[in-house]
C-alpha cells in the first residue's frame, strides 16, 4: 500500500507506549494496531485530530505517500 503509517516513529519520539496512546485517544489498543500496520482501509478526521493531539504533532508527521515500484 502507497500510503505508509508512521505511529511508531512518532510514539518513540514521545516516549510514549501504545496502550497509553489507545487510551488518550479513546480507541481499542486492537484498532490502534490496525492503523499502526496500515491494514486499516480508513481513518476518521476525529481520530487523526486526537492522534496528533496525544503525539503534538501534525499528519503530515504520521501519514506518508510512497509509489508502489
């Protein structure tokens, strides 16, 4: 898939851990695992928002465009 996730980038940066993100965000750590993989076919605005919120960063910081070769 074009479109490459970059959570784990920005949760090592914060020094924070999944199951704390999953919590400030309000999702299941199962669903936070789906979108962590890229196995997650779409995102909710709201979710993106409170993910940047927890992580002070922006999407651009977490969502990244890659062509398939």
């Amino acid at each position: 898939m074009p479109i490459i996730t970059n959570i784990d980038v920005m949760l090592a940066r914060r020094k924070m851990s999944s199951g704390e993100l999953a919590e400030r965000v309000g999702i299941t750590p199962a669903n936070l695992s789906i979108l962590k993989c890229g196995k997650a076919k779409a995102i909710r605005l709201s979710t993106m928002e409170a993910i940047c919120k927890a992580l002070d960063c922006q999407p651009g910081d977490i969502l990244e465009y890659q062509a398939e070769t």
